[in-house]
C-alpha cells in the first residue's frame, strides 16, 4: 500500500469532480527514490513544469519539493514516487474553470524489484499490436491520458518485461512503459518523437549524457525493418535503468541482438543517476 | 451541485489508486434526460458496452440501469446524465490487475440552457489550433483521454460556442464536444472517423434517420478546403441537439453558411429523439 498526500495533507481520496479522474486534466512523474533522494529530479521537474506550462496549470515548486522531501523523509530509503498534478475541480465540460485548484497529489511506493528481475544478459520482448495514438503538440509531456500504454501492457504476454509500441502506419516509437535506443550501422540511435511517443527522463539524461563523451545520437524515424536490423537494442526509463533487448519476437519470427560499447555505456549512465544527485 | 452515485450508493470521492484518475483507464457517456427518462439511451448504452468490452471491464448492465433510474427518480426531469465506468483501483503501472472492481460512477446535473443559448439562425464558430490525436483503433469508444477536447475548449474565444477541430495533417473531423455534418454540393456529408474523434451517439442517431428516409450520409475525408465552399454546415450531440452554424472565423477570415432543408430535418430529428423514447 502506498503512502500519499494531497495537497501536503495524508489523503487518498478525490472528488470525482476532479478533472484528472473525469477527463485526464494532469501530467505526473514516477521517480526512483535512491537514498531518500529523487534521482534525476531537475529533468522530472522541468518536465512537469513544462506540462503545467502548456495546460496552464499553476504549480507551486517550492511547495511541491517541500511536500515531496516530507513524504520522502517518512518513508524507506529506496522506492519510487509518484507525482500528479491535476487541474482540480470544476465544470461539467470540457473547458476549465477560469479558476481552479489544482491538485498535488504524491505517492510513495517502496521498492521491489520486479518479480521476475531482467538477466544480465538482456530481456525477451515483442512488438505490441496497438498502435500509439499520434499527436505531435503532445510528445513533450507526460499528461495522464495513457489509455495506449494501458491497452499495449494488458496484451503484452507475461513472459515478455516489455514490447515495442508502434503508430499506426508502422513507425517505431517506444515501450510501453519506456523509450527505446538501438545501434545501427555502428550508429546510435532513438526514434524521433515528432509525431508520437513521450520525451521520457532517462531517454533525455542518456543524450545528454553520450552528447557530452562526444557521441551524438540521432533520433530519426525508425522503420520496422531498421528494428529487426539493428545489432543492439535497449529499454530505458527513469525507474528501472536501461534494459538490454537479448530477443525480440516479432510476426515474422524472431530477432536476436548483441550486447556491445554503446549498450554497456547506457547502463553505466543509468548507474550513474542512481548513485549520485543528478 | 451534482448529484452522484458511485456502485449504487450516495458518494461522491473515488481513490487516487483508481485507474480512470491515474491513466484514463475507463469510458464514459453523456445523456440528456428529458422528463425523467435518458434520451438515446441505446445507444448510449451499445457504445458504453462496446467500450467496456473493448478494454475488458465487465459491466453489469441491469444494475447500472437500476441505479441510473434511481438517480433519475430522485431528481428534477430534466438535465443531464453522466456515467462514467471506470475500471478500478489496482496496480502501479499501466499494466491492469487480473482482477479489479469496476466502478459505476452516475452524476446528475439539473437543466441550465447555456448561459447564451444559441440564436435560432445559427451559431457562430471558429477552427481550434490545438490538433486532435490520431488512432484509428479508439474512435468506436468514448473513453475518457480527453485532453485534446479540453486544451481545445480552453483556447476557444467565449464568443464561439463551438469550435471545429483538424488532425495536425488538415483533416477536418469534429467539433470539441460534438460532431459535425455538412451540405456540398447538394449532399450531406459528415467526416469519416477512420483516423480520429468520437462517434457521437446524436451522429449515429442522425445518420439512423436519414438512412430510413432515403439519405444516404456519405462518410468521407473532408479538407478544409471543403469546410470553406460548403453551403450549410452543423454541430450536433447528444445533449444539445443539432446547432447550425451561421458563420465560420477562419484564419484567413469568415464565411456564411445558410439553413436549408438538411439543417432543419437535422434539427426536427433532433427534436423528436427528445420527445420520444427512442
């Protein structure tokens, strides 16, 4: 059971006025509490200013960092957050209140690896069937209508951590619940998400982080065909690191991929942010 | 202020585990009721069904029309109906628990005309800048990722009460709250829903009637350039009816639509799918 608070105060319950619950009038960040710290909290926050910036949705930073160390500091040392912010209450349509009250709603969950923790050697994934909404205004935030990521995660079958999730007329975008990175050619790269996908934290941390060790990576529109080509492939995000692709399944069969340089320097990068404040 | 039902009983606060709040996870429908009685209510009730089945909630129809006569027993005759289906508590990540407990929420909201009710010669409307997401898999389903229909709603000036809404690549599909029927050249057209909105129920309704009476609607790829040369144009949902428009503000400036014989059969089905139980 999560610890969490509302507004600062323990509380779990909102009204089913709030947008958030009527319409998906939010945008919210998981983090990976490491230490008691949030890791990579100045990109989760610039993230969710950004979010709050483009739906006009006033958020109170020092307050919201207040909350979150308070929440941290009852709560064990290694876990994950959750944050949402919701545009509150009001209206029966679509159009906020000219006023509102917005929500910070925090939630603390301690950490258990998943069940079935990847190997070493890499994760077995697929190619999710449902196709990812497409909308290029929406790519930078992390809003809370994940409708697609739920569907794409109940079809995904159990013996696979994670699958790839493509638009509709074919383009390679993401994980359900993670941005992807493969090596081509000896080149690494990540799909652009021009039209479709979300910025994720760890996805943006490891170009910054390859950009300064002089390894420019380029994102591109990523074609099915340069999936099953590629030598290296990898899961990323913000809670559990970077995860190697060992074999993807796909309709055609199945694809094998190799550990090399660029996957063993994500990972260090993703190590990195853990250990140290970010 | 509303009233509200949640699994039958007095309540009006949900967790903040629930899924709908968290990702959207759930479907929804809005209903005119007309002197007690929900208006449209089958096929309110075949998309609520289809949207159900569609992510795998169960529903348990018997029970949600005992409690939505309950509600509407104990209110004034006339307002307007929100049920909202929503998948339930459980899990932490987008992936659904095998087994969660749907939640049946009902809302009732007493009749307020619209603070300005639209002139009988027509409305005023514009076209919305923010895109609608495109996903040719969700459009049969109501669900409730909405944010496109609020960022729309926000920017859209006071004095339009409707505004239509284009995929990013031009398509012109549907209004922010409702859908939209057109004259061209001498035939009613509508957009095709193949790439995205919603397929409202008053348009189902619309094209039902104008089937039976030897119209056939054509369904089609609408530019805007067609927009702009159609000779009658018109919103309709299920809660307003059918509002023709009377001039359109474009970026490159107005045009005038006329009230032919379409617009007023529209408006007379409309009419009648209030007086009658249909």
């Amino acid at each position: 059971v999560a610890a969490s608070l509302i507004n600062g105060e323990p509380q779990g319950q909102v009204t089913i006025a709030d947008r958030s619950f009527q319409y998906g009038d939010g945008v919210f960040e998981t983090l990976r509490v490491v230490a008691g710290r949030p890791t990579l909290w100045p990109l989760h926050l610039q993230r969710l200013q950004a979010g709050c910036d483009f739906l006009n949705i006033p958020l109170n930073v020092p307050i919201l960092e207040r909350e979150l160390a308070g929440l941290l500091a009852s709560n064990p040392a290694n876990g994950i957050a959750k944050i949402i912010v919701s545009r509150g209450a009001g209206g029966r349509g679509y159009r906020p209140p000219e006023v509102a009250e917005p929500l910070r709603v925090l939630q603390f969950f301690p950490w258990t690896p998943e069940p079935a923790s990847p190997p070493a050697d890499g994760i077995e994934a697929c190619i999710c069937a449902h196709p990812l909404s497409q909308n290029p205004v929406l790519t930078r935030y992390k809003h809370l209508c994940r409708l697609d990521q739920v569907i794409a995660s109940r079809e995904l079958p159990k013996q696979f951590p994670e699958g790839i999730m493509l638009t509709d007329d074919g383009l390679v975008i993401e994980g359900t619940r993670s941005n992807i990175f493969l090596v081509t050619h000896n080149r690494l790269v990540t799909p652009s998400l021009h039209r479709a996908g979300v910025q994720g934290v760890m996805r943006e941390y490891l170009l910054d982080r390859f950009r300064e060790e002089g390894c420019e990576v380029d994102q591109q529109d990523i074609t099915i065909a340069n999936l099953l080509g590629a030598s290296e492939l990898f899961f990323c995000n913000s809670v559990f690191g970077v995860w190697p692709v060992r074999e993807l399944t796909h309709s055609g069969g199945r694809v094998g991929y190799g550990m090399g340089d660029m996957t063993h320097q994500a990972i260090r990068y993703a190590q990195e942010a853990y250990r140290e404040d970010t």
